[in-house]
C-alpha cells in the first residue's frame, strides 16, 4: 500500500474514531456526522462484495448502521475503530450471503479490513435526486403507487387506502409507471 493511501487511512481513521467517541458522550450532533461518514465507507465496502445484488447493499448498509449502533457500548477505546467496525459489517454481510445463498457474489476477500474505509461513496444521493427527476415526470396515479409499494414497502392494500385508489389501479400504476421509467431511462442513455 502507498504510503499516502496509508496516512489518507489512518486520518479516516481518526477522524471517524473522534466522531465516534465524542459520540459516545454525548455530542449527538456529532454522532450523526460520524454515522453519515460512516454510511458512505460501509456503502463502498458492501457495494464491493455484492456487486451482482445492488438492490441488498443499502437494506444491508442500514442493518450494518443499527448494529454498529446497538453495540456502540462494546467497542474499547484502544482498539482501532476500523477493526471494530469492520468485524461488525463482516458478520452481517456472512449472515445475509448465508440467508441469501449467494456465497459467490463477492469478489475479493472478506479479510481485507483496510479495504473498508477505502473509500467513500456517494453515488446514492445522486441516484436519489435522479429518481426524484424521473419521478416527478410520471402523472400522480402512477407515481404515487410507485413511492408507496416500491421505494416505501407499502402494501398495495395500505396504499390503495393512502391515495384513495383501488388495489388494481395501484397495480396498474405501479406497472405502467415502471414500464414508462424503462422506457425514459432508454430514451436517455
């Protein structure tokens, strides 16, 4: 490893550490600045080894965060924070290729703890803002179904109650919305 990726590591590192730890005491403001900053090194790790199932990376990023959370009270401060961390993502990433049955889906090692704070990743928000673009194109019967069913997990009963419309016009609008988006993210590439 170059000697910069080296110190650009160990800086994250005590960066996050930092956060993580004042975090700890109380300083809520920036516990969040150390979960947000954390977020975006865990999303590259994760998008690293299920690169053939984007779709589970951020439930699985989120299930990571809660972990990391829940276990905040375990971690010892003269341990290195990435180790900690890393040992926890690792865990929850071999639960769900265990559940998953996708054992094959990763493409390097798992014991590459250095490889998760590699990078950070922000490709997500930027997603987001052009799903919002997309969407906001669609007319109101089939956007809706779709942010409701789809990117909430709504029911199509529940959203049917939500927006007023029966369970088969959410169906229709969640089909003809996703077919119009294929078809516009076609258009564009």
């Amino acid at each position: 490893m170059q000697r910069t990726e080296k110190d650009a590591q160990q800086r994250t590192e005590a960066r996050l550490r930092d956060l993580f730890l004042a975090g700890l005491n109380g300083e809520a403001r920036l516990y969040q600045q150390f979960l947000e900053s954390l977020s975006g090194h865990l999303r590259a790790f994760l998008r690293r080894r299920l690169f053939h199932s984007h779709n589970d990376v951020e439930d699985l990023l989120q299930e990571v965060l809660m972990a990391v959370h829940n276990a905040r009270h375990t971690y010892r401060p003269e341990q290195p924070l990435t180790a900690w961390v890393y040992a926890i993502a690792r865990y929850k990433l071999m639960d769900h290729l265990r559940a998953h049955a996708r054992r094959d889906t990763f493409n390097d090692p798992l014991e590459d703890h250095q490889a998760l704070f590699a990078a950070d990743d922000d490709e997500p928000a930027r997603a987001r803002r052009d799903l919002h673009k997309l969407l906001e194109a669609l007319p109101e019967r089939q956007r809706l179904p779709i942010v409701h069913v789809k990117l909430q997990g709504r029911s199509v009963a529940e959203t049917a109650r939500l927006t007023g419309l029966s369970e088969s016009a959410v169906k229709i609008g969640v089909h003809r919305g996703l077919k119009a988006l294929a078809a516009r993210m076609r258009e564009d590439q």
